[in-house]
C-alpha cells in the first residue's frame, strides 16, 4: 500500500512538467514575402550567404522579404499579395524566413 502511494507521488511532479512543457509549442505565425525559393536556389542561396546561414537540406524553402501578417493590421496588415507563408525560423525577418511552407490566405 505505502509503495502504489509512493509511486503515484513520483509520478505526479513527472506528469505536471511534461504537461507543463506541452503547451509551450507554438505554430510559427503567418508572414508575408515578396518570393519563395529553395535554398539551393541562386537567389535563395544568395540570401542565406549574406546573413551566413548553411542549411542542412538544400530543398528547405527559403521567404525572401518578409514581414509579419498581423490580425489588428498593423504592420503589413491581415493582407498578402504576395506568398503568404509560415516560417520555423524567422530571426533574420525581414530577410530572410527559413523553412517556410505556403499557407492559404
């Protein structure tokens, strides 16, 4: 009996940070750039030259000058007419966003 209570004690404190960590995860926010190459691309490549990135896989799509959609409108506003796009890593906007994948707009 004093060893199941003991378990579930472990295990409580275990199950509240996993969950904790869980919810952490965000989807990357919409952005807008003026074209979307891959990153073996001569433009793209040039891209990620000039802020001296190396990816790893050359097929990676690569948003060149982006900007955050926005839902209040500021900004570039709630409105792309150009490659509305999701991007893991935009720490070089307005640049370059890597690993972009197109969204519906």
């Amino acid at each position: 009996m004093f060893f199941s209570r003991a378990i579930v004690l472990v295990a409580l404190p275990l199950l509240a940070v996993a969950t904790s960590r869980m919810h952490k995860v965000r989807a990357p926010a919409a952005s807008c750039c003026k074209s979307l190459e891959p990153a073996s691309s001569d433009a793209g490549a040039a891209a990620l030259k000039a802020i001296s990135v190396v990816v790893q896989d050359v097929n990676v799509l690569v948003g060149l000058t982006c900007s955050p959609i926005t839902v209040i409108g500021v900004g570039s506003g709630g409105e792309c007419s150009d490659y509305t796009v999701s991007c893991a890593d935009n720490s070089h906007f307005p640049l370059v966003g890597i690993d972009c994948v197109s969204v519906a707009a």
